[in-house]
C-alpha cells in the first residue's frame, strides 16, 4: 500500500506545481519536467516488475489514473491561464471610447475659385474655350495690341507693376485676345480667359492690387451688337438671378468700339435704390464692347468681314455681390472662419 500512497503524493505535488504556474512559461516547464518519458511519475512505472497478480493489475490502474489526472490538470490550467492572457492583453488595449475624439475641421473653398469656376461653368454650357494667358506680359500685348499705344492716356490708369522697360504684370486679361487671335490665325475665335490682373491701385475695402478677371472673346462672320446683349444678359441672369435687368451704358475702352458698361438692378432694393447700390438701384458689373477693328486687324483678321464682341468682368466683383462679401480683403487673407463659410453646391 505504501507504493500507492506514493502515486498519489506525487501526482497531488505535481498538480499543485502545475496549479501553481503562473504564466504559459511556467506551466511549459512544469510540462516539461512531469507529462515527458522521463518524468518522476514514470519512473514509478520500474515498481512493477515487483509486483504480480492483482496488486500488479491494480498499480497500472493507479498509476494510469494518476497520469490522466495530471494531463488534465496540465490542460485546465492551460486553458485558464490561456484565457487570463487574452483577458489582459484585452483590457491592456481596450479603447476608451469616452474620450473626446480628434476633430478634423472641414475647410471650405475660397469664394474667388467658387465664383471663377461657375463663371467657366455658364460659358462652356454656351460652347466657349478655356484659354489662358500669361501673367508676365510684354508691353505689346498688354498695350500695343489692345489698341493702347505709347502715351496714350489710357495706360496711366493701369500704369503697373513693371519688371522691364517692355515686361510687366499684365494689367487686364485682355492681352489674351490677342494671343488667341495669332493662335486661331484668321479661323472664328468663341473663348473665355479666366486669370490674375494685376494694377498699382491703392489697396481698400473694393480694390486691390492683385484680381481675376474673366474675358471674353468671340470673333465670327456676322457677330453684331444684339449677341453681345443677349450673351452678358443670359450670363448675368445665370449668375445673379432671373429677375435682374440688365443695363448697358456707354462706355469708353481703347480696344472696344463702341464700348459699354453693365450694370445689373440691385439685388438689395430690386432697382429702387440703397446703400449698396450707392441710391442709384444699378451696381456696375462689367465692361465690355465690340472688338475694334485695329485689334481685328492687328492680329489678321479683315474688320470688313469679320466682327466680334469682348467682354471683361472681375471676380472678386462678383463674390462680393453674390455673397455679401464687404471687403475684398478677406478673399485674400485666408481666415478659416471667412472661408469656412463656403463650400460648393
Ligand atoms: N479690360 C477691361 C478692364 O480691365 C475690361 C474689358 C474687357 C472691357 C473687354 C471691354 C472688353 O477694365
């Protein structure tokens, strides 16, 4: 009996040992050291030969039992301890969902590009080209070629930001008429150039000394005063609203004969007359004309059988209305509050 008494002490120190691991590496070792060939448990096994009969029956049974109890000690234990692992490394790595979360702020988009981008929009829906000029112009383009020749009073107004004698920040985008009449080489010219001017103005709440404009350039066969009228008229309804009427006044530009400026009603008061409209009920929106022949003929092409119409309108102009922008200064000072504001439709 003794022998047995000896079995179940060692299998109750083993499982105690294996109880108390306290890790997987822990219970590996102890796995090691009790489940192998070689473990104390199994070295009982060399008693056999000394015993017979039942009592030898009776050892194996023993002896087989203690090493069931053991393997499933080794297993519970693992499984625990397995668990006990998962568990922390959860907790360890849990996301604390109350925390306040990073905060992207959503940005907007500048009201120049909002109102120059749907500028684009209404005269491609009409059929006209995108083309850009240069910013950096020679004087030729910028004066000569729109009909401005040297000292000619016109150029004091927009007398500029000069990097040579002849190479200057173009003033308007109207020296890309020209660019595009060489480029079209006598062929029907239906256009728009979206771009930077720039003019040594003084700097306040309605001018600046850089801003956008958009041209406009249609030469043709055939193309008189009425299209000019209705295309600003449509253009201008698209931009501001059906209701408004459009004015044309006579105007002066060295590039345009006869030239006119255009005037849309108030949006405020609907033409009766306020503070924004400066108690007139018109608000000044453009100018525009029908290409000179000097401009026709400088670029090749005969005022006698072709004619066309120009327009030029400023952007910032524009935002302002559309938005109630009050001082074009912030167009360009980027403050995320001001531009925050606006986002496309
Ligand atoms: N270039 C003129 C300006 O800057 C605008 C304009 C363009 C007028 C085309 C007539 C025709 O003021």
């Amino acid at each position: 009996m003794e022998l047995f008494d000896k079995i179940t002490e060692l299998k109750n120190e083993i499982i105690k040992e294996i109880k108390e691991a306290k890790n997987l590496n822990e219970l590996k070792l102890a796995g090691e050291k009790n489940l192998s060939k070689k473990s104390p448990l199994n070295a009982m096994m060399a008693h056999i030969k000394d015993l017979v009969g039942e009592a030898k029956a009776n050892f194996g049974q023993a002896m087989n039992k203690a090493r069931n109890e053991v393997t499933e000690a080794y297993q519970n234990r693992q499984l625990e301890l397995s668990e006990a692992e998962i568990k922390e490394k959860l907790s360890k790595e849990k996301i604390d969902i109350t925390l306040p979360s990073v905060s992207y702020k959503m940005g907007g988009i500048n009201p120049f590009y909002l109102i120059q981008d749907e500028i684009i929009d209404i005269f491609v829906s009409m059929g006209y080209e995108v083309k850009e000029g240069p910013d950096v112009e020679t004087d030729y383009f910028n004066f000569e070629r729109m009909n401005i020749p040297e000292n000619h009073p016109a150029r004091e107004m927009q007398d500029s930001f000069y990097i040579t004698n002849s190479l200057l920040l173009r003033t308007h985008t109207s020296p890309a008429q020209a660019h595009a009449m060489d480029e079209k080489k006598g062929e029907p010219i239906k256009i728009i150039c979206p771009g930077k001017c720039f003019r040594r103005d003084d700097d306040d709440v309605t001018h600046s000394h850089q801003f956008g404009q958009v041209e406009g350039l249609v030469v043709d066969k055939n193309i008189n005063f009425g299209n000019l009228k209705a295309t600003l008229e449509l253009f201008l309804r698209k931009m501001f609203g059906e209701k408004r009427e459009v004015r044309f006044r006579g105007s002066y530009f060295p590039f345009t004969e006869p030239s006119v400026e255009v005037d849309i009603s108030c949006m405020e008061c609907h033409g009766k007359g306020c503070p924004t409209c400066k108690g007139t009920g018109y608000i000044e929106i453009l100018g525009a004309g029908m290409v000179h022949p000097n401009v026709l003929k400088m670029a090749g092409y005969d005022p006698k059988e072709y004619s066309g119409f120009a327009f030029g309108v400023g952007i910032e102009r524009v935002a302002m209305l559309r938005y109630g922008i009050d001082d074009i200064r912030r167009i360009y000072q980027g403050d995320v509050r001001f531009i925050e504001q606006f986002t496309r439709k």
